[in-house]
C-alpha cells in the first residue's frame, strides 16, 4: 500500500541529495512502496516485519539464532507477506507499539542493536532522522552509542495512538511523552500539528519547528491549463477507506445528481486499495448502483506516479473529506499542482493549508450536504474553478516542492541551538 508520509519523507530524500547533501534512507518493517524512485535502494530492511512480530509474541524467538532472522528479513520474504495482508488493524497493535516505544527495554531490542551496530559502519552522520515519533524508542541508542543528535518528524501519530485499545492508549502516550526528551528537536508539517503534540508530550515551543511539506513537482504542469470538462468531474486520491472519508464524497455526489444542475456528473476515485478496504469499496459500488449511478463513477486503485498525474489534470474539482484529524494533506498539494480547485473540511491541517495556498474552499466536517453545496459552484463555474486552481498552482510551485521542503529543513536544523549540521 501507498505511505504518504514515505513518499514525503522519499521526495524530502531525494531534494537533499540534489542539493549537495549525502543522505543515508534506512528503510524499517517493510521494503517501501513508492511511486517515485527509491531512495533507499540498496539499503538492508531493519526491523523486519516478521521478526517484530514474532520477537513480540514469543520469547523463544527473541533468543533465536541470527541466521534465521536474517532469512526472516530477506526483502522479498517481507514483501511476499505483505501482499499476503491488507492493512493492520490498528486495535490490535497497542502491545507491539508499547514495545517498540520502549526502545532498548522493549522485545525488540535485538533490532535495535543490529541497527545501530550497522550504522556504526558507516561514517557517523551530522544527524540522525526518525521518520516519525513511534520510533522515538530508538532515541536514547542512537545518542549514547553514535553521539550524534536525533530530531524527529511528526506526521499525524495521534489518529494512531488515540485508536488504540486500552490500556495500550494510556500507557503510549505516557511513554512517549517520556521518551520525547531523548530528541534533540521535533519537525511538524503544519503550525495545527505541531501545536497539537506540543501540547499533548509537554514539550517547550522551542522544540518544535515547522517544515512543510512538499512534493517532486516533475511531470505536473508548468504553464496554466484550462479546466473546462464536460461534463465536469469530482476527483478523489487517497487510500480508499473510511477514514479518508470516501463514502461522504459519494453521498455528496449522489447530492449533486438528485439536484439535476449537473447532468452528466461524473466522480473518479483513486488512491490506495488493499485486501482490508476491498468490502468498503464494494459497498461504495452497490450504493452507486442503488442510487442508479454506477455509470458515472469509475475507480483506479493503486495506480502509478504517471497515472497519477495524468488522473489528477482530467478532474475539475478535487476533495478528500478526511474524518481524522490530517496532519497535512499531501494529496492537497498534489491536486493543485495540477491546477484543481480543492474542497476540503474546515478542520485539522486544512484551514492552515488553503489559507496559505488558496485554490480551495472549506465546509463543515463530515457533512455531505455541505459538501454539495461547496463543490456545486465550482462544478457550475469553470473559469471560477480555473481562476481558483492557477492560484494553488502557482504557489505550490513556489513554496510546496520538495526542494523548498528540504531548504526549510535545513534553515529549521542551523536555527536549533542542539542541531547544527556541517
């Protein structure tokens, strides 16, 4: 399945290395799946998904000989058993991630000191990078035994942690909160969440930075492009899930038709789709076909960067209604790149992100009728839906790509005190 905080965090690679920096991208769980070249070929896989697994449901296989969890890493080992399952349950996940928050302590110890034997190895870094605050157990390790200082990214870990069962929930969020001051620096990609964590691990303000993200803006459009489909079309691309909030958009755009000032209407939905979100797509499918709309609806799960691109330039509106609390919005950036109008919930990252970008407007979360009522004008007006696009187009292209998101890493890196980088 498609991570966008992977292929944010391998674009923010990527922009690194073509600014002169050398850049080491240590993949962890899983080979990565990205739609972009990736950057951490020819890397080992650590805490491979099999042995974090079992090191957590077994003692025996905490004490098993390295040959076996050598095999157990082997890429594609890991990436059989991952086309093998669809996404995990997060409910299920409380005691794994306790572990892993509790780095050197926590059942998966020996992953740990197989990594940091590894990185030692090479030439000691500037500075070390956790991808995201659930690996914050790793912290203390990567001080103490490479002496060099550790800042983390944050990229929207409360939707996770607040999913957990109890007393898994209670007890992570105390254990990161704890492990939080083995960090040197935190990096949010909105002032909405870095204030949110701040708050929620009791950290100073001086500790959090903001680094928005960005994207490689290759293949997307550099002059204006007229937008004027007929009939018009209501675009989709995220993980086709509930949380993302598909189902309101189908609800809207069932809204739209029975309102009979768009004949011809048509809604395309890509994005993510694993095993796990195959029976919600199916009974997206049969309500389309209750509601007689089938023919007007299409689907692209999975679909590569080019055909990502090429989908987003053939849509006249775009909107995720994300239930959750986003931390950003990738897929924002990326449909006004393309020129596309965005509508999204006044909520979470999203009022920060159309206030500084434009092209887009807002509605009250998770309610379709509203919804209709903010994507209608923009379906009905093509010049105002273009006039709108152009807008975000030009200052994604300005301040959203990834070189910009790398050149503000660096500036928020030389302006902390406990970070300075060669």
């Amino acid at each position: 399945m498609y991570c966008g905080n992977c292929l944010r965090d391998n674009a923010l690679v990527r922009a690194l290395r073509g600014l002169g920096h050398q850049v080491l991208m240590v993949p962890l769980y899983l080979p990565l799946t990205l739609d972009e070249a990736d950057q951490s070929a020819g890397t080992p896989v650590f805490f491979g998904g099999i042995n974090v697994y079992l090191e957590q449901k077994s003692s025996f296989f905490r004490r098993a000989p390295g040959w076996l969890h050598r095999l157990l890493d082997s890429r594609p080992l890991l990436k059989w058993a991952a086309s093998r399952s669809g996404s995990t349950q997060v409910e299920s996940l409380g005691d794994v991630t306790l572990s892993m928050l509790n780095g050197e302590s926590g059942h998966q110890a020996r992953e740990l000191d197989q990594l940091i034997e590894w990185l030692g190895q090479h030439e000691k870094p500037d500075v070390f990078f956790l991808s995201n605050a659930l690996l914050i157990g790793m912290a203390r390790r990567l001080k103490s035994d490479l002496g060099r200082p550790v800042v983390c990214m944050l990229q929207g870990e409360d939707y996770f942690l607040d999913s957990l069962s109890e007393p898994y929930r209670k007890q992570c969020w105390d254990t990161l909160a704890s492990r939080a001051k083995d960090a040197d620096l935190f990096l949010a990609p909105s002032h909405y969440f870095g204030d949110l964590m701040r708050k929620r691990l009791s950290l100073p303000p001086e500790r959090v930075k903001i680094v928005y993200n960005g994207i490689n803006l290759d293949g997307y459009p550099t002059q204006p492009a007229k937008r004027e489909q007929h009939p018009p079309v209501i675009g989709y691309l995220a993980r086709m899930c509930k949380e993302k909030g598909l189902d309101l958009l189908i609800d809207a755009f069932t809204i739209l038709h029975k309102r009979g000032r768009l004949p011809g209407l048509r809604l395309r939905a890509a994005g993510s789709l694993g095993p796990s979100d195959q029976g919600f797509v199916e009974s997206l499918r049969g309500k389309l076909r209750a509601a007689g709309l089938s023919e007007f609806a299409e689907f692209y799960p999975n679909i590569d960067r080019d055909a990502k691109v090429a989908f987003l330039q053939g849509l006249s509106v775009f909107s995720v209604p994300a239930r959750y609390s986003e931390a950003f919005g990738l897929y924002v950036l990326e449909a006004l790149a393309a020129g596309v109008p965005v509508v999204q919930p006044r909520a979470a990252a999203f009022p920060e992100l159309i206030e500084l970008a434009g092209g887009g407007v807002l509605f009250p979360a998770e309610n379709p009728g509203a919804l209709a009522d903010a994507l209608e004008p923009l379906l009905l007006d093509g010049k105002l839906a273009q006039a709108m696009g152009e807008t975000g187009r030009l200052f994604v292209r300005e301040h959203f790509s990834a070189e910009s998101m790398a050149q503000n890493l660096l500036e928020a890196l030389k302006e902390a005190d406990s970070c300075l980088v060669g």
